[in-house]
C-alpha cells in the first residue's frame, strides 16, 4: 500500500509541478534528478520539497542550513 502511495505522488508531481519538471529536465534523466534530490535531502536541513527543487534548479549555491560540517 506504501509504494502505492509514493507512485501516486510522484505521478502527481510529474503531472502538477512546474518546479519538479524544470528539475527534471535540468538534470536530464529521473535518476540522476532523484540522486541530486537525495544528495540535497541528506546535506542540508530543508522544509519542504520547493526548496530542494530550488536548490536543483538554482547555479548559486542553495540558501538552506548545512546539517553538519566536516
């Protein structure tokens, strides 16, 4: 049931969310989107989905808060 409902999701996104569509097509390939987003999800502190698509889709670097520094 849980898988069903994060394919419904992610249709939705890919159907309803011009931020999700312009990621994607910046990174050319779903995969290579979705390890950026894992990437983004995993080093920095972020609120909500928005701003790791801005974070994707932006050349400068993203203004969300580094969970930890080396």
């Amino acid at each position: 049931m849980l898988m069903m409902l994060a394919f419904l999701v992610d249709q939705t996104q890919q159907l309803c969310c011009p931020q999700f569509a312009a990621a994607w097509k910046k990174c050319i390939s779903q995969r290579a989107l979705w390890e950026r987003v894992r990437e983004i999800f995993h080093q920095f502190e972020v609120t909500s989905m928005q701003a790791i698509y801005e974070a994707v889709l932006s050349t400068r670097k993203p203004p969300l808060k580094v969970l930890w520094d080396s």
